[in-house]
C-alpha cells in the first residue's frame, strides 16, 4: 500500500475517510498482502463528515449491513469500533462497542442516549474473526466467522435528522477508542446479504488472514497497474486465476 491508503473508499461512492492523527497499518499476518489498521485513540480515528455523505449512510427502517474483521486483547474495556454520532448524538445514530465481557453490542441513539439493540453471544478475541451486524426485515441480526450469533426485532428508525459523522476507532461524544482492536475489511451497506452469502464471504475471505496470503495484482505495468483482462475458475482446485496480460494473434 501507499501512505494513507487506509482512508480510501473502494466501492463505488468513494467515500474516502478523513485520518485524524495517525492510524497503524500491518498485514495481517506474516508475508501476507492484506492489511489491517490498529491504533487507535482519542486523537487517532478514521471519520467522514456527516456534509458529504449524499445519504450513503441513512438506514431509515430499511435493511442494512455493518461488516469487518478484528482481533483484539481481552481487556475488560468498553472499546467502540465503529460508530455513526457527532459530539451531541441525536435520534438514528447507531453504534458497535465492545463490552467489558468482551461481547459486542449494537446501539441505537434515542436523543437523549445510548439504547442497546443487542448484545452478542460470541465474543471477540485475539485471533482474527468476521463481524456482521445486519438487519434484515425488521430483525437484528450477529453473525460471527459466518455463522449466526443471536437477533432481536428492530424497526427503528437509523436516519438521524440533522445527519451524522461517520467515526471508525472511536465515537465523538465520548472518548472510548478500540485501542486494543485490530480491524480489517471494514464494509458498510444499506443492504443485508442472506445467511448464505455471509457464510460464503467468510469462506472467501478467511484465507487471507494466512501467512504468506496473496490477494493483490502484481502489475508491472505503471500505466494500467489494476486492468484485469481475462479471469478463469478452475472447479477441480476452486482456484480462480486473474491475468493482466493482452494475448494477440500476429499470424497474417
């Protein structure tokens, strides 16, 4: 990666997050491609202000997806991870925070503060794990290493009216940072993938967190370095094979 890479948006809005301070990056694990990004205080976070949002970030009663990767110390700390509030929290902010028993919970804010949604069974621990929060129809659902963790009915309302900061490290109305978390592949969606395609992002994905994991494009190229020309699955090794490179035919 370059400097700052960490802030970039890779989907398509390309939101890209504003550091304040300085955020870590390691990968993963040894020799591996994929990165994860740690250190994080109350003067160190990850943010994208409410003003640029265009709506990316308003839930409503709909369906919605927050998922991640971490690995964090057992402290017996409040840490929040990830968190939708500027420093006076108004109705719709939401919330994920580890607990003092290492559990997650999912918080909605009323105005006045913090209601819990839900507390996870699971808990999070020093080896990496997959997170996902999402509901779908009016249901609140945990997910952990892609299976199912526990759920609880939620059609509240995540559109809070004046709009919100978008805070990964920390939130703004108190200073309680996931200074012992390690978090990667973090992804936000206003859409809720079903149990199967959880369970198959988690399968997918879990190799990348090997020593040695390879996941990016060895472009030799300065102009084109992420053209993929030609993709191919071979079901015999479930292998899929990404090439750069143009074929031609100079036969006459």
């Amino acid at each position: 990666g370059t400097a700052d890479e960490e802030r970039e948006d890779r989907s398509v809005k390309g939101l890209d997050l504003t550091e304040t301070g300085t955020i870590d990056s390691a990968a993963v694990a040894t020799g591996a491609e994929l990165y994860a990004y740690s250190g994080f205080t109350a003067s160190d976070y990850l943010s994208r202000s409410a003003t640029y949002q265009y709506g990316a970030f308003d839930f409503g009663t709909g369906d919605f997806s927050i998922m991640f990767w971490v690995k964090s110390a057992a402290t017996g700390s409040y840490e929040d991870y990830a968190a939708r509030g500027d420093a006076s929290v108004e109705a719709g902010d939401w919330l994920v925070q580890k607990h003092t028993n290492e559990k997650l919970g999912f918080y909605r804010s009323s105005g006045s503060g913090w209601i819990a949604t839900k507390e996870s069974t699971g808990t999070v621990g020093t080896s990496w794990m997959q997170v996902v929060a999402v509901r779908r129809s009016g249901v609140f659902n945990w997910y952990f290493n892609g299976e199912f963790d526990s759920s609880v009915a939620d059609t509240s309302s995540y559109t809070p009216a004046g709009g919100s900061a978008l805070v990964i490290g920390r939130r703004l109305d108190n200073a309680s940072p996931a200074a012992n978390a390690s978090l990667s592949l973090l992804r936000i969606s206003a859409t809720a993938p079903t149990p199967q395609q959880i369970k198959e992002i988690y399968e997918a994905e879990k190799p990348l967190f090997a020593a040695n994991a390879k996941c990016l494009l060895q472009s030799t190229s300065a102009s084109l370095p992420n053209v993929v020309h030609d993709l191919s699955y071979d079901k015999s090794t479930d292998l899929l094979s990404v090439s750069q490179y143009v074929l031609t035919d100079n036969a006459e």
